[in-house]
C-alpha cells in the first residue's frame, strides 16, 4: 500500500478511460490508482477487466453521483493522501511530487490542488479550479485565471503557491484524516461545488488549502454534463445555496440569501431573454427545491453548526465578482486587487 492513493470515479465514461487512464498509470508511480465506478451502463467495467486488470476497481450498486460516489468508495481506501482525480484530466509526468512534498511540509494544509489547464486551448486556464478557487461574500466561486465565464491565458503570472478558499474537485489531494473526520462531501449535492462546501469546513475546522502550480494538469471539462446543460444549471444554482446554508453563520445566512434571490432571478431573466427557457426554468426549481425541502425544514445545518465553529475565512472576497464583472469591467483576478493574508 503507497502513501497516495489516485481514485477516479467513472460512470459510463470508457472513451475517456480509454484516452486518460494509461497516462494516469504512467505519471502516477508514487500512488495506488484505483477506478470507484458507480454503477455504469457501458462497457465500462468489460474495458477495465481488459485492459488494466491490476488495477483496483471498486464496484458501487448504483449512481451516487460525485459527493455519494466518493464517500461511499473512499470509506474501503486506505492511504495518507486521497487525490480525487477526474476521469476527464489529463496528468503530466511529475505532477504528484509537488502536491506531495507540499503536504509533507505543510500539516495545516488539509488539501491542494495543481494548475488547471483547459486540454483543448492548452494555453487557457480551466473553468474548474485553474490556479487555485475563491469565492466572494454572497458565494459566488471564481478562480486566479478564472472570473465567471472568462478564462484567462497562462502566461506564468499566478505560479506562486497560493493559499485559496477551495481546491477543485476535478483533482484535489485531501488527506486521508481530514476527509473522515468532516464526513467527506454533502451527499445531497450529488453532483457540482460540494468540494467548495467541503473546503469552507476544512477551513471552518482550522485547516487551510493551498494551489501548488508547478503541478500541472490538463482538464476537459463537462465529462458527465456539458457546459450548456439545464441539469447542471440546476445544481449549480441549488447547491450553491445549500452551500452557503451549511456554513455561514445565523447572522449573515438570511441577508446573503435575500441577496442571491434577488440575483439569482436576474440570472433567470438573463437566461429566458438569450432564449434558454430551460435554464431559466432550472434557476427557479433550484430556488424551490432550496426553500421547500432545505431552508423550511432545516436540512442538515444544525450537524454543521454544533461540529464547526463559524468563522470566517481569509480568502473570501469582500467585494461582489458579479458588480466587478458587469458593472466594472473586472474580468480578470488581477484587476480585483485582491490580497489573500497569509
């Protein structure tokens, strides 16, 4: 048993395992990797037998999504460092030393996360972590390389190690200890920015997180839902509001929310006048699922605030990403002017 275990999480993606997972095998010498599959219909299972049969696979009885997927696989894990890798990501030789080392050196830094690189325009920044994620105070993620939806080129100018506010899902080093002990991700997120909530616990438990960039990997992006999908519309909105539910603190949650409703129905009106009715429709049910079946009944906030105190993070910009992105023209993370204390 090695000290990194490389767990990818498949469900119906043979073509990408097909295309990702022998470089995976190639570039991961320091790690045991390991296939969680969750429940697919493809021939996915048939393909690994065939042509990785050293690897471990571990096979779940049915689609957990990401946040169930992982929590029910890594339970049957055992190593110091857990590297949830997506099954979309292409790796490069050397990319786990840094991350490694990193944490090694470092044991208040519970996770880290590489440069995120766009595998199809390799000189862009990806949508999904880029060099390192934040959010601002209504809980809005944005990333250096990364405000919104514009992605910036990597010309070397976010290299620096960087503390962050969360590390993406799409491949983030966690150790072992501290994954068990928060309870790994909200299962009822199922898919999208539960490794956001799980970072802000992190933080809320007195760990930090940090972009270690000479660690490069390359993502593709939309592997299980495309960018342009009501499905992920959904989520995206729904679990961003769950999200700030589960951690901010009494006094902030129902004016952050009151903010985010007003916002998140711009956002809906947005989407019905560019003619995407179904996205419209998806931010709506979002709100209704939220208020109905989260913030009435209570969800599972009350676990969260008896375990973590409420604090309130350094890496959360002050400021509003959306008003900078619209109003003032700010869509890159250098023009927010935003100095992370150490």
């Amino acid at each position: 048993m090695k000290k990194v275990a490389v767990v990818i999480l498949n469900w119906n993606g043979k073509k990408l395992l097909e295309k990702f997972l022998s470089q995976v095998v190639q570039c991961s010498t320091e790690a045991d990797v390991i296939v969680a599959d969750n429940a697919s219909t493809d021939d996915s299972l048939q393909f690994l037998s065939q042509q990785f049969p050293g690897i471990r696979l571990i096979k779940l009885n049915r689609n957990y999504g990401f946040a169930g997927g992982y929590n029910a696989c890594l339970k049957s894990v055992e190593a110091e460092y857990f590297v949830l890798l997506n099954s979309d990501v292409e790796v490069t030789s050397g990319w786990l030393k840094p991350l490694i080392s990193f944490l090694d050196s470092n044991p208040q830094v519970a996770a880290c996360q590489p440069k995120v690189r766009s595998y199809y325009d390799r000189h862009l920044f990806e949508h999904a972590g880029a060099s390192g994620g934040y959010i601002d105070q209504l809980g809005y993620p944005f990333c250096r390389g990364r405000i919104l939806n514009t992605l910036e080129a990597d010309n070397s100018q976010y290299n620096s190690n960087q503390k962050i506010f969360w590390a993406t899902g799409a491949c983030l080093m966690i150790r072992r200890d501290v994954f068990r002990k928060l309870n790994g991700f909200d299962d009822r997120f199922f898919a999208h920015m539960e490794e956001i909530d799980l970072c802000w616990r992190i933080q809320r438990a007195g760990y930090t997180l940090f972009c270690i960039p000479e660690s490069v990997v390359f993502h593709v992006g939309g592997g299980t839902l495309p960018m342009k999908n009501p499905r992920k519309t959904y989520f995206n909105f729904r679990n961003n509001m769950m999200m700030l539910h589960n951690n901010l603190p009494p006094d902030k949650l129902i004016p952050v929310l009151i903010f985010r409703l007003c916002l998140d129905l711009t956002a809906a009106i947005k989407f019905l006048v560019e003619g995407d009715a179904r996205d419209a429709l998806a931010v709506l049910k979002a709100h209704f699922y939220f208020f109905t079946r989260v913030l009435m009944t209570g969800g599972r906030r009350n676990q969260y605030r008896s375990e973590l105190p409420f604090t309130k993070p350094t890496t959360v910009f002050k400021g509003s990403v959306v008003w900078n992105y619209y109003l003032r023209n700010k869509k890159k993370f250098s023009d927010l002017n935003f100095e992370v204390k150490s």
